[in-house]
C-alpha cells in the first residue's frame, strides 16, 4: 500500500525512502483540478501542483509567486501585477518540440475565465465576485479591475481556485483534467488510482529557490494513500509506514498524548509534535428550510448551545487540544473574534428553554437527528448524552465524508456537524457563510439564513477599509447569526501535526494547508 518504488518517464527505479515523502488522507480527495478545489483536501494536493499570482507564507503574509511585484490604484480598484517570465508549465507533449512553454499573462486571462464559466460551474467561481474585467496588458503585465473596493480581494488571489493552467491541456482533457493535471508547481502530476494511490514526482524546472540558492523542492516524489479511517492512519504512522499526521482523533490521542497535551514518554524519542493556531471553527449547523418543528424553533437551537460544557469537551475529547468555542463563528485569531457574543455553560436555562418548547409546542419529547462523519462521533455522543438530561433527544448518524458534504449542501439534513477554515485572512471570508445570496448548493450559507440587516452590513463592510471599523462591524454581524442560533460552535482549532524524527522542515501555518517544498527527510 505504501509506495517506495515509483516508476519514472525514463524506467529508473527510486528506492531512496529519504527522498519520497508518504501520507495518507482518510477523508480523500475529489479533484486535481484547483477551479474545483474547495475541502483542505484537495488544497493540500493542488498546492504541490501549480501556482497563481500569489502565496501565503507561513504566516499568512501575502508573498510575490508567479507575479514578482503588483501596485493597487489609488482608489483601490485596480490590481496590476508584474509577472516573472520564468515560470514554466510541466512538462506535456501537447506543448510541441520543447513539451513546455513559459507562463503569460494571457494564461491567467484564461484561468480567471474557465473559473467564472457558468458551463463549468466551478464552485470557486465566487472568488470573483467583485472583480469588474480583468486583461493581459502583455505577456508580463495581467491588470484586474474591481466593481468597488475590497480590501481582503489580494488575500482572494492565494487561494487555489486563482491558479494558472494551461488552455491547450485543459481543452484537450476536458472534465478529465481533473485526473490528468498540468500545473507549474514544484511536483508533477505522475499517477492516481482513486481511493488507493496519489503519486507526485519533484518538478526539476520549478521556479523557486532556497535563501542559498538550491532550486526547491528537495524531495523526489510524495506518495499519499487513501486508507479510509484515522485510526489506520495512526497504525501505519506508528509503524513508520507514513512520514505525518495531521490532527488528533479519538482512535489515538490518549496513546499519543497526555491528559494535558504533551507527547508520551514511547514516543518522544521518535515522533516530532509541531503545534500552534488554526483558524478553525468545528461547529454543528441547522438547516433554516427544514420541515421539523425542533430545527425551527431558536429555542431548541439556544438550548443546545447552552447544554453542554465546552471546556470539558475539550478536556476529556481532545486532550486540550484547542480553545473552546464560548464565541462566536469569528475564530481567535482574527480581527472581529469577540469571547462574549456567544454560548456558555448553562444547563438549567437549557432545561428551561427546552420547557418552553414543549409548551409552545405542544411537542412533550422533542427529538432531532444530527449527521456526522465517525471521526467526530466521540463529539457528537458527548453532546447528545448532556443534552438528554436537559430533556432533548438527540440521534446521531454517521455518513461518509463525501456523502455529508453533499447532503449538506442539497439540504437533506437538519443538523450537522462541519467545520470553516479561513482561506484568507479576513473575518469576511467566515461572514459570508450567513450572507443570503450564498445559499448553498451555489454558495456556503447551507443554514439557508436570510437577514436584510445582515445582508446590509455585510455589503457595507466593503467599502470600509479602517481596519477598526471594519473589526467592530464583524462583530456586530456574527452576534447577528448567534442571536438567532443558526449554529454551534464547538471550539476553534489549534494545528497538531506529528511527523517522523527524520522530517525536517514541514512546519505549520493557520490554514493547515500542506506545503511540501521545503521539506526534507533525513
């Protein structure tokens, strides 16, 4: 299952283990193609293949990648960026006599195009969204020009959907592009069995370099399997089969873990732990449109905020393992983040609103279902085992990753567990889930909340470009959503990675998102 021999173009073996960095990813991928790129997934693996104008560091400060340089107008609406002119796409024979050619401006005309095609239906396709035109100048000038000013539009740019391909691959796969990609990253499309094996070969043209000089990346290959739980995952890492982990779950953390967070004695000699922020809000969603009479009622839906102890979740779940989510959907980290607009402990005013259901109601054993993957039933049966002494039954159902993403966002269930990882740095990108015109399936308001005073702030927030301003107006929104009690906020995340002793320099960032071109083995 593991793959330390790979075939390359020429015949030759690999067999140095130093060299191929190994993984799994239980929850899949569905893409190779980044206009549809849209789960932490599939950025990870689209992030080794291609690149856009820019990137975020570790620290999400935005860098230079394709483009060297940009300018903004003064009135904030126009983009104009400078782009390298040696950048080259992976190597393919459709390129002709030198099976590849350098970037251009016109590629990324092309690429913003394809992601605002209606017939592709691309689910990144918001991210333009204000953006009025956008125009090759010349081969190393690209210009976009915004409808109104949006301050976070430049974060926008790093995320994966803006990534450049090239037209005459693209045209020539088709919807098979997905499997088949072409890319200007520091790894290479080489092989995917889906559900078995992902493998990348290091791009030896890649345009990046280290402070001393040394083209990137340094490994030859990565090899990702697909093993379907986390507890098999931990198996294969415990047995040095995979070179990382990433996050903590139920199967494994108290064999890995402390009760208070620090790595087992077994275990230090071996593993590294890396561990910092993530801006991360684990949460349980309702879906607004439902027919049950419990998932109308902010009665219920307040009761279950109040109806658990968040700290002790965190405690006994996750060995302390992230910050508990007494919030609202803003995580810690962000400007907007306020502590006292959310939920706390309070299990009495829960049986008291639970009470008033009833009798408002008529309804004397109020039930709901809840949806879940099995990577957070321990979740989700804490929850459901404290909100039964407070007289709500709570049923839970596990689904396949895949299936839940997809029953979520056609409103097939009334309450969910999820999650909503920052793809840039700004508290709009959490807002917008509760904003009218996303509902899902077109958009990430799987709540199906409509606010006209929402709406109206959201819009507003636009044009404001003093960051405390804008600070205070996020805050004013998300108490909007927690007044109605569209959602649960469970905790906010913290990154946990756990790699092998022999990995150096893999690191972290708030994101979570992998980035293997620093990365070296021992």
């Amino acid at each position: 299952m593991l793959f330390l021999f790979f075939s390359c173009g020429n015949n030759t073996k690999i067999n140095k283990d130093h060299l191929v960095f190994r993984y799994n990813e239980y929850a899949n991928i569905n893409t190779l193609d980044p206009a549809f790129s849209r789960t932490l997934q599939d950025n990870s693996v689209c992030n080794q293949l291609f690149n856009g104008l820019v990137q975020l560091d570790s620290y999400l400060n935005i860098l230079p990648s394709i483009a060297k340089n940009w300018t903004i107008s003064d009135d904030g609406l126009k983009y104009s960026f400078s782009l390298r002119n040696d950048v080259y796409f992976h190597k393919h024979e459709l390129f002709g006599k030198d099976s590849t050619r350098t970037v251009n401006a016109h590629d990324f005309t092309y690429s913003l195009n394809r992601l605002r095609d209606k017939k592709i239906a691309a689910p990144g396709s918001w991210v333009l969204n204000k953006v009025e035109n956008f125009e090759a100048i010349n081969d190393t000038l690209f210009e976009i020009t915004l409808k109104q000013p949006f301050p976070a539009f430049i974060g926008l740019l790093t995320m994966k959907y803006c990534s450049v391909v090239p037209k005459e691959i693209v045209e020539h796969y088709g919807t098979e592009f997905r499997s088949q990609p072409i890319g200007t990253g520091p790894f290479k499309f080489k092989r995917w069995e889906e559900n078995i094996k992902l493998v990348f070969r290091r791009n030896p043209d890649y345009f990046e370099k280290d402070d001393t000089g040394k083209s990137l990346p340094y490994l030859e290959a990565v090899a990702v399997t697909f093993l379907p739980d986390k507890q098999s995952e931990f198996l294969q890492f415990a047995q040095n089969n995979i070179d990382y982990v990433s996050g903590l779950d139920a199967s494994y953390k108290d064999e890995l873990l402390t009760a208070d967070g620090q790595l087992r004695a077994k275990y230090t000699e071996s593993v590294n732990m890396i561990r910092g922020p993530y801006l991360n809000t684990e949460y349980l969603g309702f879906y607004l449109d439902s027919e049950t009479p419990e998932i109308q009622s902010a009665l219920i839906r307040k009761a279950i905020n109040y109806g658990f102890d968040r700290k002790k979740m965190m405690i006994y779940l996750r060995n302390g393992i992230g910050n508990p989510a007494n919030g609202g959907f803003i995580p810690i980290g962000l400007p907007g983040y306020n502590k006292s607009i959310g939920f706390t402990y309070q299990p009495e005013k829960a049986k008291q609103l639970i009470e008033q259901f009833k009798k408002e109601s008529g309804i004397e054993n109020p039930a709901i279902s809840l949806v879940t993957t099995s990577n957070y039933l321990s979740f989700c049966e804490f929850i459901q085992r404290e909100l039964e002494k407070t007289g709500l039954t709570i049923k839970v159902d596990v689904m396949p990753e895949a299936t839940l993403r997809s029953a979520r966002s056609n409103g097939k269930v009334d309450m969910f567990r999820s999650s909503w990882v920052a793809d840039y740095l700004d508290a709009e990108n959490y807002l917008s889930i509760f904003y009218s015109k996303n509902f899902a399936p077109n958009g990430s308001n799987y709540f199906h909340y409509k606010s006209t005073k929402f709406d109206s702030l959201y819009n507003k927030a636009f044009s404001i470009t003093d960051i405390e301003k804008r600070k205070h107006l996020y805050t004013t929104m998300d108490s909007l959503a927690m007044e109605k009690a569209l959602m649960v906020p469970l905790f906010y995340d913290e990154v946990v990675r756990f790699t092998r002793k022999n990995v150096k320099g893999l690191g972290i960032n708030p994101i979570n998102l992998l980035d293997l071109r620093r990365v070296k083995k021992d």
